[in-house]
C-alpha cells in the first residue's frame, strides 16, 4: 500500500518544446527566489540531458554524475521511479534530495540521462487502451513520487524542470502540475511554437480529463491525479539591451509578435479547454492576460559566474564578480535589476497559486 499523501506542495512545471529558452536557469533562478521569501522549494530535474543538476551541484562531467548515480538508495528522479516503472515489489519511497548550498530551503531531485528509458513505458499505458491494467500504476507515479519527496522536505513548491519535448513524460508532468510557465526566446522559433502549443495543450488537457475518469487509474497504487494545471504566464529572456534596460528594435518585434500571438491564439484555446485562471486572479497582480510574468535581457557573463559558483545571477558576491571599478558598477546594476525582476515573478506566483487555493 502507498503512502498517505496529507502534505500536497504546489507543482508548477516550466514547459515548452522549443529549446533554448532558458527554462533551466529560470527554474533555478525563480526557485531561490521564492526559496529567499520563506517558501520551501523542491526542484525537479525532469530532462534526460540533466542541465539543472549540473547547474545546481555544479557538476562537469560523468564522474561528477556517478556520485548521485552509484550510492544506492534512492538519490535521483529515475531511481524514484524505478519501483513503478520496472515492476519491483517495493514501493515508491521519497528522493533523499541533494541541498543548495547557500540556500537552505530548496532541494533538488536530481535528473537521470535513464529517464528517457521510461518514455515508450508510459507513452504505452498513456494510450488507455487494453494494455492499461498491467501499466496502472504508471501515470501516477511521477506525481506521487514528487509529492512524497516535498512531504519529506515540507515543501511548499515543486519547480519541473522539463525537457524540449512532446514526448510522453512531459505531457504527464505538465497534466499533473497544478501551474504551468512558458519560457520563450524572441526569435521565429518561439514565435512558431505557440501555433503548436495552441494545438496540443487543448488535446493534453482532454486525454487527462479522459485518464482522470478511468476508475482503474484512480484505484492504482500510484492513483493518476485530480488536477486542472493552470497558466501563470509566459517568460521571455535572452534578449540585448539598448540605453534604458528596454530591448533593442530587433528583439522588441519578436517580443511584440509573441506577446500577440499568446493573447490571439494561446489564450483562447487555453480558456477553451480550462487551462485559464480566472480574469480577476491575473488582474490581481496587475497584468494584463497575455503579457509576460518575467521578461528580462540576456544575463550575458553573469550566467557563468553563476554557473561557476552555484548561484543565481542575483546573488553573485563583488568577490565572485571577480571585476572592479566602473566595470563592477556597471555588472552589480544590472545583477540588482535582475534581483528586482526576479523578486517581482517570485511575488506574483506566490499571489496567483494564494487566489487559486481561496477561490
């Protein structure tokens, strides 16, 4: 028998299919943020390539890897997994998660280059079909070893970090999230992308609507969850800067061509499916339906340095800066407006998750 889940955290998963949008250092970055206000956060690293536990443990090769991979026990998001997925008689225990050095109230679930190994598994027992009764406990499972894991580390956030995919597993993460952000980039790229996601969320959203009224799937041992994730926003990063912090001409036409098509073609056919929160919650934090949560320029070297000291770009020392003058000045600025933007995310999923749990 698994489990009682008393202790739910709030799982908000960072998707969009399209790669290089920084959907990694945005996990990493929000996450200590909503850490530094009091919140407890668990990240999950959900992509193969393993990008935020590298990020976070600060890891550069297989060696690094092996540590996580080889100390038995339960140490990583596949090894999580594993009692569900490759049938072993013991069930599914919480991550013994690895701490953020500097920040003591978020975790990390740490990735694994095998989870990929489980995408066929699931995208099989997804199909709901004849074969679902063997593979019942599967599309649960992901969920309820992310909510052990925060029981175990009182989490009140669980950040998804996903991969560039439409694959099966991240159509199960981001089914059974209760928020979801939408990172993009401003180039064509992002801009095609929402034509896609337009078309496939509404269809994710109707296959779990369907899973959630399979009595089989609710009487698993890993019960497949009651949840209606909900858009907080997009985020747009990676841009250049003119004089002012506001975006140079080229990037400010993709920025004004995504912002138009989120509010023409992904907002209707997330209200058309559910996937909206109500108008007053996004008004509740002053912004407009369709404008970004977050938008900031490219950090340009401070992603390194984070990187090198496993640290968000905002809370980089002068020492770890490692320049001095009118350069240091000039850095410490910019690294202060990305604290502010950073803050203000971190405020305003703290204010629309509050109005969802009230209303």
């Amino acid at each position: 028998m698994h489990k009682e889940l008393t202790h739910m955290a709030i799982q908000i998963s960072l998707f969009n299919h399209k790669g290089g949008v920084s959907k990694t250092t945005t996990a990493f970055n929000l996450g200590w943020m909503l850490a530094a206000k009091g919140k407890k956060v668990l990240l999950a690293d959900c992509d193969p390539q393993c990008n935020l536990t590298g990020m976070v443990l600060g890891f550069k090769g297989t060696d690094d890897f092996s540590a996580i991979y080889e100390s038995g026990g339960v140490h990583n998001i596949r090894d999580g997994l594993a009692p569900a997925f490759e049938s072993r008689p013991a069930p599914i225990e919480p991550v013994t998660c690895e701490p953020i050095v500097g920040q003591p109230n978020m975790f990390l679930i740490p990735g694994h280059i095998g989870l990929a190994e489980y995408e066929v598994t699931l995208g099989i027992a997804q199909e709901l079909s004849g074969s679902l009764i063997t593979l019942q406990n599967l599309p649960g499972s992901l969920h309820h070893l992310f909510q052990l894991t925060a029981k175990k580390y009182t989490s009140d956030y669980i950040i998804v970090d996903m991969s560039p995919s439409l694959g099966s597993i991240n159509q199960n993460l981001l089914m059974t999230s209760d928020f979801f952000l939408v990172p993009m980039a401003p180039d064509y790229f992002s801009v095609m992308a929402i034509d896609s996601l337009a078309s496939v969320l509404p269809k994710w959203k109707a296959w779990a609507k369907q899973a959630q009224g399979i009595s089989v799937l609710q009487k698993a041992t890993y019960p497949f969850p009651v949840v209606e994730p909900k858009f907080l926003g997009t985020v747009i990063q990676k841009y250049r800067i003119r004089e002012g912090l506001t975006p140079s001409a080229a990037f400010q036409k993709w920025i004004n061509d995504i912002e138009e098509g989120v509010q023409k073609k992904l907002i209707p056919a997330l209200q058309g499916c559910g996937m909206l929160m109500p108008e007053d919650a996004y008004k509740s934090i002053r912004l407009p339906l369709g404008k970004p949560l977050l938008q900031m320029s490219d950090f340009n070297s401070l992603i390194a340095l984070s990187q090198k000291h496993k640290v968000p770009v905002f809370a980089l020392s002068d020492h770890q800066l490692e320049q001095t003058g009118v350069v240091l000045e000039r850095t410490k600025k910019s690294m202060h407006n990305f604290r502010d933007l950073f803050a203000e995310a971190a405020d305003r999923i703290i204010a629309l998750t509050a109005y969802a749990d009230g209303h």
